[in-house]
C-alpha cells in the first residue's frame, strides 16, 4: 500500500460522500488522489500492455485475456502486462469464484474501481459507488446498490483477498517504450448460456 493510498483510506472515514447526495449518486471524497500520488507510483517497463475494463467478475472472460496475453509474446520480447482498469468484481458474489477472480487479476496490475473501492468501504453511505448522473433512472441506481451489498461479505470469507483488494492503487503503473503496443479491451466473450446479467 502506498502513502497516499492509505492517507486516502485514514481520511476516508471524514470525507465519505458530499452531504445531500443519495447513494449509487455520489463519487466519495476517497476516490480522490493527486497529481503527487501518481508522480511517486513505481512503474514497469513492458512491450505490449493489455488494459482491461469491465470484467465484472466473469471467469470466462478472464479465461480468455490470460490465453490471448500467454499467445501474445514475441520471441525476445517481455510478456505482456494485464493491467485490470477497475471493477473487476461483480456478478462473482459466491466464495469461489470471488477468491479465484481476484487471486488471479491481483497477480497481474490491477487498480480500484468503485466495485472494489466499495467492498471493504468503511461506510455505506456511497452505495454502489458508481456517482450515475440525474439523467439516470432512479431504478437502475437502486438496482445496482442492492447488487452491491451481496458482493461485500467476499472480503471477510476470503481474508488474502481484501488485503491484496486494500493493496490497490487508483491509478495504472506500467510504461511502455516508443515502439510497444497497447490493447484496450472489454470483456471479450459473452457470459456463458443461463447466466443472467
């Protein structure tokens, strides 16, 4: 854990969300970080970078990155990094699959989204944690943070999970050279037959 990360979390206590603002509305005040955080993040150097978004907690999907990455190393080039762009929890509520999801995204870079942000929250106040914007139906908010509540036991069953999920930074840490290529992705395979989304 950096500085500055836990400087958020010893804050976050203080500065949860804005007064007034309703839940699964609001981006709390400890999502915040500054300029000072980033600049002092450890970097690594790598050829190809793979950036994913949206896992959402779907093994199937995960399956299917850590193939492409494993396929995806030209000879005297270095493996390519999965950086995991935040909420890569969701839909994985039962023990298992939380632990298997976060044991094998935590071994590569991952940073916090508001999913993970929200697990371990000292707080309920945030919901959700997604700040859905007024042109959004008040169903979809409470939907989404009665989703939430269901995912944030996982931590306490699977302890080496929330401490690697506290360990997390909100923002990315790799470089890459001039002549490296990126990947930015979102999940790519559809959730398998009789799964509900």
């Amino acid at each position: 854990m950096t500085v500055a990360h836990a400087a958020l979390i010893a804050a976050s206590a203080t500065t949860a969300s804005p007064a007034g603002q309703a839940p699964g509305r609001v981006c709390p005040l400890r999502y915040r970080y500054g300029p000072t955080a980033i600049a002092r993040a450890e970097t690594r150097l790598t050829d190809t970078l793979y950036v994913v978004g949206g896992l959402y907690g779907n093994l199937p999907a995960l399956n299917a990155i850590e193939m492409m990455a494993r396929n995806d190393h030209p000879v005297g080039a270095r493996p390519p990094v999965l950086c995991f762009n935040g909420d890569f929890n969701w839909f994985n509520v039962d023990d298992r699959a939380f632990a298997e999801i976060n044991l094998r995204v935590l071994a590569d870079d991952a940073i916090l989204g508001n999913v993970e942000a929200e697990l371990d929250a000292p707080a309920d106040d945030a919901g959700c944690g997604c700040a859905y914007p007024d042109s959004v139906d008040a169903g979809v908010v409470e939907r989404s943070n009665r989703t939430m509540p269901g995912s944030r036991p996982r931590p306490v069953a699977t302890p080496t999970c929330s401490t690697a999920l506290r360990g997390c930074r909100w923002w990315p840490a790799t470089a890459l050279p001039t002549a490296a290529s990126a990947s930015c992705m979102a999940t790519p395979s559809p959730w398998p037959a009789g799964v509900s989304t």
